[in-house]
C-alpha cells in the first residue's frame, strides 16, 4: 500500500508539471520569448507616459518621456543600452544591462578633462531603480524568467475571466533585480498576462507588470503595450509603449561597460 501511494503521488506530481504537454521550464521560455523581439541585433522606442493622482486636489498628473532601447546577443546572451531622447533634462543618461549587471551613467558623472572608461564613472545600480515615473530600469528592460528563477508552485485560477496558469517563481541567484515574482499566463497560448514583483516582504507584492497587448514583428511575437503599477502607493501608474523596431547591425562598443556611454 506504501508503494502504491507513492506511485500516484508520482503520478500526480507529474500532471501538475506537465499539463498541456509544458514542463514549467517550458513555460518560462515560452514565457520570454511571447515578450522579446528575438533578432541578435535590433533597436526600439519607447514611449513612456506617468500618471500620479492626487488626493489633495483630486487630480492627475501626466509626464512622458521617449527612450531608445538597443539589443544585441553576445554567447547567447542579449545585453541592451537603454537612452533617453527626451525630455532635454535626462538626455544623455545611459543605462547598460549586461547579464545582472546594470550600469548608469550620464554627463554629470563624467571626469573633467580626462577620457576615463565608462565602468569607472559609471554607477552599478540594482534593477529596481528607478528609471521613469513608477518604472525601474528591469520592467523597462524586461525581466527574463528562463534561467533566472525556479517554480516553487504552480496552480491554475482565473485571472481577469481568463483561464491562467499561476506560477509562484524563486530567483536563482541573490542578484536578481527581485527575488520573488508571481508570473500569470494564458492556459492556451502562454502568452504572460501579470508579473507581481517583491522587494525584502516575500508576502507583499511593491510592483505590477500588466501585459495589454501583444503584436508580431516579422513573425516574432512581442509585448508592444505594458503598465506598471506602484502597489505601495494607490492610483499611480505608468504605461510602456514599444515602437518602430529595427534589426540593424549595432555596434559592440555600445555594449561594452567600458565604452557604452561613448
């Protein structure tokens, strides 16, 4: 009888990781590549507008700004150089993602009257700060879930009246932007619907990822309109927008920490 139940726990264990045929690795793959363009070398826009509300005045109140997102593979691995275009004020602020490494730099770091490599100017900063109004530089960058974290649950719910697989996700390495994340995607597609982000609370979620559209480059599936929502303080939020994509040939200096901010 003891071996008979551990067969059926077995059993049933692996109906849980392989419902529709897909292994939670699988998901988490799928997972990354409905949201990432997949050309080794390609650049995007990104329209970002800020909504805060305030209580005092029962207002809202907008900013926007516009950045150029660059990409490029290197051994397998993508790293990107994010800019600003505009405003005026944040010209010139450059961010690199290499692997878990994030740099920022912009002109007010630079050494006067010397030429010094970027890395040695440059900030590491961590992926949750911030980059524009209730966005950090990892939901601009987009976080990557294959490779980057294990799945400590994984169940089934309604999410929005659409069916969902929920998955409860564990960061692999302690450099990981946020150590613990809730990902929900569609049961039949897997395209991502919502990414809950945690700080230093497991249990209390500070960020929310919404996925509003997707649409299709050169039959590459992609995430083209995102919000994020700043949960520790209501009605405040900010909207991505994705933009003329081009696959072009980028040059390396752009991604490497000595020479992106060039």
């Amino acid at each position: 009888m003891p071996r008979l139940r551990m067969i059926l726990s077995l059993s049933l264990l692996a109906g849980v990781v392989t419902v529709l045929g897909q292994t939670n690795e699988e998901i988490l793959k799928q997972a990354d590549e409905a949201r990432f363009i997949k050309a080794d070398s390609h650049s995007f826009k990104i329209h970002i507008v800020s909504e805060k509300f305030d209580e005092s005045t029962r207002s809202t109140t907008k900013s926007e700004a516009f950045l150029l997102a660059e990409n490029k593979k290197f051994s397998g691995d993508f790293r990107q150089r994010i800019s600003f275009t505009a405003p005026d004020s944040l010209k010139g602020t450059y961010y690199l993602v290499s692997g878990d490494d994030i740099y920022f730099w912009q002109s007010s770091l630079k050494t006067p009257g010397k030429e010094v490599p970027c890395k040695d100017e440059a900030l590491k900063i961590s992926g949750q700060q911030k980059l524009f109004g209730d966005a950090s530089v990892g939901e601009a960058a987009g976080i990557e879930f294959e490779g980057k974290y294990n799945v400590k649950q994984r169940t089934e719910e309604k999410l929005n009246g659409k069916d969902t697989i929920k998955l409860v996700l564990a960061a692999k390495s302690p450099k990981t932007s946020y150590q613990n994340v809730i990902l929900w995607v569609d049961k039949k597609t897997l395209d991502p619907q919502r990414t809950d982000l945690f700080g230093l609370d497991p249990e209390t979620p500070i960020k929310r990822v919404t996925y509003l559209k997707y649409d299709t480059f050169k039959d590459d599936r992609y995430v083209s309109q995102a919000v994020v929502e700043d949960l520790l303080f209501k009605n405040q939020k900010t909207m991505f927008d994705l933009s003329d994509i081009k696959t072009e040939v980028l040059p390396d200096v752009a991604f490497d920490p000595n020479t992106f901010c060039k």
